[in-house]
C-alpha cells in the first residue's frame, strides 16, 4: 500500500525479516525506553506465515508500528485464532492529521484488512491508555464490545491472612514444558468460558526464555495427588509480588488459599512492599482473596481491555462482563 505525505512515497506493508532493529529503535524512542533487542526477538518470535506486524514508512524512515502477539482464544467452548495488540506508537513525523485518518490509522487498518480479514486473528484485544482508546472508538471500532474495567487486587503484606485448608495441598515448581497444564485445561475450562487457553503451549511461550525476567511458576496438587488442580505465576522485582497469571480448579478452594500463602511467603523473601493481581471472569476467586486482605482499587494507568472481531460468526458481545483476565493477558508484566 503506497501514498504520497508530503510529497514522499509513504508505504504501509507487514513486517519482513530485517526490520528488527528499526522496529525496536521506534519503540524505544517512542517510550523513552531502552529495550534490548533479545527482549523484542522473545516477545515476538518467527510466525510459520510472518509476524503480525504492519509497518508505515516513508524512505526506509519508520513512522508507525501496529503489533499482534498470537493468542488462542476460548468462547463457549470454540477455539480462535487471536492477537493481542501490543508495541503501538507512531513518530511526531507521522501524526500530522492523526485525528483525520493521519498514517497511525492507515497502518491499523492495513492490519485488520491483513490479518484480521483474512482470518490469521478473527479476534483483536488490547488494553490501550486514555488516548488512543478515544481515537481507537472514534474511527477503528474499539467500542464493538463495551471497554471492559479491569479488577485490580492488591493488599500491603501486612493485611495478609491464610486458611488452614492450605495445609491440604502441596506446591511443585513447574517446567518450561509442562504437560500437565494440557490436563488442568481440560478439567477447568468451563470455569473460564471466555478467556485466553491456559495450556502448556501457551506457558511455554508466555513464562519461558525471557532474557532477564525470571518468573516464579507453581503447580499445585491435593497433598497426596497427581493431577495438577492450580497453576500459578509469580513475578517478584520493584518492590511488588505480582501474581502474574493463575489457572485452579473452583472445587479446590484450598489450592487458591496455598497460592495465597506462596504469595506471602515469596513477598517476605523479597521485601514486597505490595501484592497485586488482576482478576476478572472469576468472582469466587475475587472472593477468596478479598477474605485474605486483598482490595479492589482502579487499575493503575486508567487501563482499559477492547476487542473487536473479523469472523461474522464471533459475537464479540459475548465478551461482555464475562472475559478472564489476569496480568498475562496483557505485555506489561
């Protein structure tokens, strides 16, 4: 796709082996960040048919980047193919007329056209800031399901409590190939109607090999049992223990009370100074940790989750107050 911006050639095209380094350079000088590009090669590794990703440019100079991290999506039982939306920015070069259908919004629909169209990610999801989610709902969708609020949990450890039921389950750390997840999936799935599949693939791509971050995975059994009945991440760095992801089995409240006591003691051996989760999609959860001190509060940053859907068989609507949320859904943990 080619157009002419100030009398220069601008070209809208996916992403092609080589433009790492210009891809990332864009995202670091958009953010003030200093990512290194072995952190990028993780976050979006090579794709059978190509990353999805679209690129404006003008003479080679980048000056909008629209990203998707595959996903596999559950509704209702039915599997899709799915992307989280990530890495969004444009350059100032970029954002004249950016509210009048500017460059950013041309590379966004050369993505749905590209990817979602065509069936590579039938669902979109993302969690943008104040400012683009106005422009997202004003001229890309972003509204075909309403925003949805995050639950954010958090407690100081201070505040924490524990059940004596913890006492009938015990944790095993996890693998970066865990096998055993497939089967958690299969058992808990229907508690999780609308969410991200929580499968061992999906571990393996999402918690392994990050070049600098080490997260804190937990299997966690009936004390004298085999089969898996939770599944939890821990990120412990900043001063937070954040409970990154968690997948357990609601006829075990006694595994969620032992996460919660791994949540303490994890805290305690690294100085957190707070806890905190997302959980949305699970009220007996919420419930179990709002007996434990956690409390609900805004989410920082004013973040927001959107979809919009490709395939006229979705009914992006079924998302609505029903989606499975945690930190992992989402890149910034």
């Amino acid at each position: 796709m080619a157009d002419k911006l100030s009398g220069a050639e601008l070209s809208i095209r996916p992403f092609r082996p080589g433009d790492e380094v210009a891809v990332n350079c864009g995202f670091n000088g958009a953010f003030n960040l200093h990512r290194r590009l072995d952190e990028w090669a993780w976050k979006f590794p090579p794709q059978p048919e190509g990353r999805l990703i679209m690129l404006a440019e003008i003479e080679d100079d980048l000056l909008a980047h629209y990203a998707g991290v595959p996903v596999r999506f559950s509704i209702d039982g039915r599997e899709w193919t799915g992307a989280q939306i990530v890495d969004v920015f444009s350059t100032r070069a970029a954002r004249r007329g950016f509210t009048r259908k500017g460059v950013w919004v041309r590379t966004v629909e050369a993505f749905f056209e590209t990817f979602g169209s065509t069936g590579r990610a039938s669902l979109l999801y993302g969690f943008p800031s104040p400012r683009p989610l106005r422009l997202g709902v004003l001229q890309l969708g972003y509204d075909a399901v309403e925003p949805q609020p995050i639950v954010y949990l958090s407690r100081r450890p201070a505040e924490a409590s524990s059940s004596r039921r913890r006492h009938l389950y015990r944790a095993e750390l996890a693998a970066d190939w865990e096998p055993r997840l497939d089967d958690l999936w299969r058992r808990v799935r229907e508690s999780y109607p609308v969410a991200a599949i929580r499968d061992a693939d999906r571990a393996l791509h999402r918690f392994a090999g990050h070049p600098f971050v080490h997260y804190h995975r937990f299997l966690i059994f009936p004390r004298f049992g085999r089969a898996p009945v939770a599944f939890v991440v821990f990120r412990t760095d900043e001063g937070r223990c954040r409970w990154v992801d968690l997948l357990w089995d609601h006829r075990h409240p006694g595994a969620l009370e032992l996460v919660n006591r791994l949540s303490v003691g994890l805290a305690a051996q690294t100085g957190a100074e707070l806890e905190e989760l997302w959980l949305n999609g699970d009220p007996v959860g919420r419930k179990v940790l709002e007996e434990r001190g956690f409390s609900r509060s805004e989410v920082p940053g004013q973040l927001v989750m959107v979809a919009r859907a490709f395939d006229p068989e979705l009914d992006v609507t079924a998302l609505d107050g029903r989606v499975y949320l945690t930190m992992a859904d989402a890149d910034l943990v």
